[in-house]
C-alpha cells in the first residue's frame, strides 16, 4: 500500500489527485505493470508536454485525462504480449475496470497506448477505426506527445527531472534537465518524434 500513497502523491503534484479515472489508472498499473516507476515517469511527462504545447494540439483537459491514463497504462502488454506489447496493452485496457472513465474513453486510452511505439494510427486497426473523426484526430495528437515523452525515458531510469517545451515559427524545443545526463533517452525522444512533426507540422529539437 506504500506505493499506492507515493504514487497518488505524486498525482497530487500533477493536480490529478482527485480524478477517479486517473487514481484507478494508477493503482491498475503498479498492481499489474512490471515496472511502475517507468509508467509515472511518462505520465508526468506526457503531461508537462501537453500543457506546454496547447498552442500546437489544441486539446481539451479531458484529453490531458486520456493521455495520462494512456501513459499510466502504456506498458501493461509487456507481461502477456511481449511480441506485441502495445496491441497487449490496448486489449489489457479494454478488459481493465477503470471507474471514472466511460466505454468510449476507454476506448481512446486503448488506441493512444496502443501508438506508444513504432506504429502510427491507420483506419484498417482494430479499435482505432471504430472511433469518430473527431476522436481519431484526438488520438493521433495524444499518441504523438506520448511517445516523445516515453522515448525521454527509455532507459526506464527516470533521469529526465524536467522539461521545458517552447514553439516559435515552426520550431518546438523541449530542454530536458537530466540527473544523470543519459544521450540514450535522449536518442529515445529523438527516433519517437517523427509523430508529432507530422503532425503539427514543427521541427522538434530536443536539448539537455
């Protein structure tokens, strides 16, 4: 029960606390994530990203819930489907009993962790394609902060401590503070961002 209390303490710092979806997200993933401590450090992560890059996405604070409930929950199909992690997890979530959050939420977390890797999203995948327009679209934006914030913790040791993204013209950078400085998580961000490019149609450079 330790770790519950940590980690909902660190929801508190997000100002998330009091989110019901959210704090069963949580508690799902360090009751079945093989390595928690990697999934908090994304979803602060991905959320700091959201926050500071609302000028590009344009995205509502339900949003913001999907995409941290996405990163909390991203690396579940590690433990069923490590051939396949993110359609495990996808499926993972789909089962999991996540009060606060109704079917079509689940639904658009599902799909935004099912993008966490190397995948893009494209009509013809299972879930992906049952979603409106508007909630593909959301997905798509959502799946491309996710990953930049997973590839910035790709040694799973949790050496970003902060982050600071800035846009002008067509040029986002997010310096990253590091202790200690690791060019692997940061080769992480750099291969995961291409998304997020395409997207918004920016040049992301990432500095530490």
């Amino acid at each position: 029960m330790g770790n519950v209390f940590r980690e909902a303490a660190a929801m508190r710092s997000m100002d998330l606390s009091d989110d019901a979806g959210l704090l069963a997200a949580a508690k799902y993933a360090l009751a079945h994530d093989d390595d928690p401590a990697h999934a908090f450090q994304v979803c602060r992560l991905a959320v700091r990203l959201f926050e500071q890059t609302t000028a590009a996405h344009g995205l509502s604070s339900h949003d913001k819930r999907i995409l941290a409930a996405a990163a909390l929950l991203h690396d579940l199909g590690w433990t069923t489907r490590p051939e396949a992690h993110q359609k495990g997890s996808r499926d993972i979530i789909l089962q999991a009993t996540l009060p606060g959050f109704d079917e079509e939420t689940i639904k658009m977390i599902a799909s935004v962790a099912r993008y966490h890797g190397k995948t893009y999203p494209a009509n013809t995948h299972k879930i992906y394609r049952d979603l409106s327009e508007t909630a593909q679209a959301e997905v798509k934006k959502l799946a491309a902060i996710l990953r930049i914030a997973d590839g910035l913790d790709r040694t799973h040791a949790g050496t970003v401590k902060s982050l600071e993204a800035r846009l002008k013209a067509d040029v986002l950078t997010i310096a990253v503070r590091q202790e200690p400085r690791s060019a692997i998580d940061i080769m992480g961000a750099n291969r995961k961002k291409g998304l997020f490019e395409d997207l918004f149609k920016v040049k992301v450079v990432i500095q530490d």
